[in-house]
C-alpha cells in the first residue's frame, strides 16, 4: 500500500496534517512499519488515515489491535494513577488545614 499527497487531499485531509505528511515523506510513502513509526512520532493522524484508507476488514484489525494496545497502556498506567490521585486528595486535605 502507498499513500500519496493526491489521495489525502482527495480525502479532504487538513492542510497541516498533509505540508506535514509531505515535508516527512515527500510526495508519496510506501505503508511500511518503518514509516508507520516515523508518521505516528510526527505527530500524523494514524486513526484518521485507519478511517479513510484501509478496507473495512483491515480497519477492524487494526481495531482489534489498537484495543490490545490500550488494554496494556491502562494496565501499565493504572497504578501509577491511582498514586497520583491519591497524593492529589491529601494535597487537597492538607492545604484545606491551613488557616
């Protein structure tokens, strides 16, 4: 699969996402893991070209795989918020002693 400048402003893409898509990958990318990785640390839309750009059958994959990923982001996460919010009552608490 190749995306191309043409096909994103086919689609409508927003011209900061696609000066951004161009100033990266110039008029066109081939889908590859290398380029997926450099897109999405751009800061390239990858749920919006999921929506436009593959097929109904390669979109639920990628689904099923994007809800993997935040099934172990909140596993890994969880904690560490639950700490946080914890630390932010007795902050509350504490400052709330003050006369």
């Amino acid at each position: 699969m190749k995306i191309t400048i043409a096909q994103l402003k086919k689609l409508e893409a927003c011209s900061d996402q696609v000066a951004l898509f161009e100033k990266i990958f110039g008029a066109s990318a081939k889908v590859t893991l290398e380029n997926c990785l450099i897109a999405a640390e751009a800061g390239l839309d990858i749920d919006w070209a999921s929506q436009r750009l593959l097929t109904s059958r390669q979109r639920a994959a990628y689904l099923a795989a994007e809800a993997s990923a935040w099934a172990a982001y909140k596993a890994a996460t969880g904690p560490a918020w639950a700490d946080y919010e914890t630390a932010r009552a007795q902050a509350f608490f504490e400052a709330s002693q003050i006369n």
